[in-house]
C-alpha cells in the first residue's frame, strides 16, 4: 500500500469550534491534530462552524475532518445539532465521494449509533465514515496510524485513493500533451466534430476519455486489503448487486446510447444502433425523430442450467447473449433473431438503463457475426452412430 500520506495528497477540511480565535478555553487536542498534518505540509481548510455555501466547492478535497459537537456541550447535545451534522454529512455526500473522520471527546458508540440510524453507516460493514475519540490521537505517529488502519479495512476509500492518484497523473499528462501540440486544440476538435454533425460535448469526452484511458498506468492494488476477509461475509445477493453495478446503469439521460435497454409489455429490447446514428444530425431533428434498432430479449429462469461454471459464462447458441445481472438482479437473453426497427419518441419512457462496456461491446460482435454467417448443411444423425 501507498504510504498514508500519499494516499490523502490534497486539501483538507478541517471543522471544529475549538479553532475559533477567540476562543479562551479551547481544546488542545485539535490543535495537536492539526500540527500532524501540518507538520506534513498538507494544506488546511479550516472552520469553527459547520461551511454551508462553500460544500459546492468541496468537489475535489481530500479529506473531511469534523468534530462531532461544535457547541462544546458534550454530552448534552441537543438533537437539532445532531441533526445540523447528518445534513452536513448528507450534503458532503452528494457532492463527492471522500472519507470524513469524526474525531470527538464524545462516545464513538453514541456517534455510530446515530450515523446508523439515518442510514449513513453500518458497523457491520466498511464505511466512507471514520469515527475516532480524539483522546486516542496523542501524536502524529498515533493519528496516522488510525488513519492507515481504518484504510485497510475500507477497500472503497482504499480503491479510491490509489486510483485518482493514478487518474490524476495521467490527466495532467494527456492536458499538457494536448497544450504543447497546439494551446487551441479544443477548438479543432470542435470545429471538426461539428463539420462532421456530431454532439460536441458528447464526443469531445469520448476524445478525452479515451486518450485518458491509453496515459492510465495499471494500478498495483494491495491484495491483502482487497482480498476477501474471513471476518467479512459477502452473500450471493450482494454479489449479484455489485455485477449488476459493473454491467447495467440506471439513469434518464436526454440522449441515446448504443446499450440501452427498454421494458415494455414484459419484456426486454436493447438498442444495437451505432453510437454515431444516434445523435441527431439534420438542422430542427431532436432525438425524438431518431430510429433505434431494438433487438427483444426473455427473462432466464432457472439459471443453474444455462450456466457454464468452467468458463464463468452462459452457454447461449450463436443467436443469443445473455446478459446477468441486471435491473434488479435479472437475467435476460437477447435474441438475434427478433430485431425491430422503432422511433425513440415511442419508446423513451420504456428505457430503463444502458448496458456498459465491455458487455454491451461483446453483445455487438455476436450479433455482427450473426447478420454474417454462413449457414452449413445439417450433418444427418446416422453419419455420427
């Protein structure tokens, strides 16, 4: 694993009322708390009360740091404080996704307890949420320590950081690459995009992703965080859940994908219309007047039977491919043979999500080779006895 450190390179927020000025009977422990990362040389954001207009711009900070009562009332705080917390805390969340620590004199079992009760944590799981008594953080060699601990037992806040590392590096790369070559090159990339027909926006992040992608070196993950603890039960239904999250997003999006998927009238269809067809083109033409190209899909039952455990696959003929899980753990198997051809105006509201790659790329290869083959004389059942 990445030194502790290396992992939080950014700036930080630090919230506690003991660092108000003219505070006279201030708390010490912050302060220590604070030399540690000053001492560091990672740069600080700090306040007394809890930042309300400035969360918009907590996009890209590495780290929150909170004291669990700002009013220094210990143990009698009131519910509407708490209350002032777990909406900051949701606000947080609905910004960015980044670890916040809870470092308090009062009960770290109280704090969880309350956390968990409005569903922002779950003891027994990880959790994007620290919770530490600032009594247990002397020094730096103790702080960071709780911090590189707590790290190993949260493989998303591990991911995370290890790989915006990453992304960050390549990101600086491919933008000066892109500067040096030519300062305007965001201006030829628009005007031949727009010469072409296409939705700039759209296109110029495919340009930029995956240049991003080509500069993105592969990350070496620690295994032992990431292998699977013996202390930690993961069941097959919430392994179902984290597939469907790699393979199928749910979302309502005003444009369309090569991927999407509609349910109408019970079943499944799933758009196999090139990307690049799928944008409007012609001066007034809206998506609604754009053609897709829907291929109709069952729902599988039984899946035991259709499955393949020697290669971790679905044995589908060459008209098929099976897609599992999605919406809601499901398995559907499209069927290359049921092809039709609608206007997305009639079906938008029936569109229920986008099978991402490299499935929905796989799915497109299959069904390439399908329109493509060529049909062989059957062998007769004698010849083979």
């Amino acid at each position: 694993m990445s030194n502790v450190l290396d992992l939080f390179k950014g700036v930080g927020v630090i919230i506690d009322d003991d660092l108000k000025p003219e505070k006279e009977d201030a708390d010490q422990k912050i302060f220590d708390i604070k030399k540690s990362f000053d001492d560091e040389n990672v740069p600080l954001l700090t306040y007394w009360e809890l930042p309300n207009k400035e969360v918009i711009h907590f996009k890209s900070v590495s780290f929150i740091l909170l004291d669990w009562d700002l009013y220094g009332l210990g143990s009698t705080l009131p519910q509407s404080a708490i209350n002032d917390n777990i909406e900051f805390i949701k606000q947080i969340n609905n910004v960015c996704f980044v670890p916040i620590f809870i470092f308090s004199n009062e009960s770290k079992q109280d704090i969880e307890l309350k956390l968990t009760e409005v569903g922002l944590y779950d003891a027994l799981k990880s959790n994007h949420i620290f919770v530490e008594s600032k009594s247990e953080l002397k020094n730096t060699k103790a702080l960071f320590g709780k911090i590189e601990e707590w790290v190993k037992q949260t493989p998303s806040i591990y991911v995370l950081k290890e790989w915006d590392l990453a992304l960050r590096k390549a990101k600086n790369s491919l933008f000066w690459d892109l500067y040096h070559i030519n300062p305007e090159w965001a201006k030829v990339f628009y005007g031949t995009i727009k010469k072409d027909g296409g939705d700039v926006s759209y296109e110029t992040s495919e340009i930029l992703f995956e240049n991003l992608k080509t500069r993105t070196l592969p990350v070496e993950f620690d295994a032992s965080i990431l292998s699977v603890s013996t202390t930690v039960t993961i069941t097959p239904d919430e392994i179902k859940q984290v597939l469907e999250g790699q393979r199928f997003r749910k979302h309502n999006l005003d444009m369309i994908f090569t991927g999407d998927i509609f349910f109408k009238d019970g079943k499944y269809y799933i758009n196999v219309r090139p990307q690049c067809d799928c944008i409007p083109r012609k001066k007034g033409q809206t998506i609604d007047d754009i053609a897709v190209y829907l291929i109709e899909a069952k729902t599988l039952k039984h899946l035991d039977k259709h499955y393949d455990k020697d290669y971790g696959l679905f044995k589908d003929k060459d008209s098929q491919f099976t897609v599992f899980p999605v919406n809601d753990k499901k398995a559907i198997q499209f069927e290359f043979k049921l092809f039709t051809v609608e206007q997305f105006k009639d079906w938008k509201t029936y569109r229920i999500g986008t099978l991402l790659p490299p499935f929905i790329t796989r799915l497109i290869q299959k069904y390439v080779a399908y329109m493509q083959r060529q049909g062989l004389p059957r062998i007769p059942e004698e010849a083979i006895k």
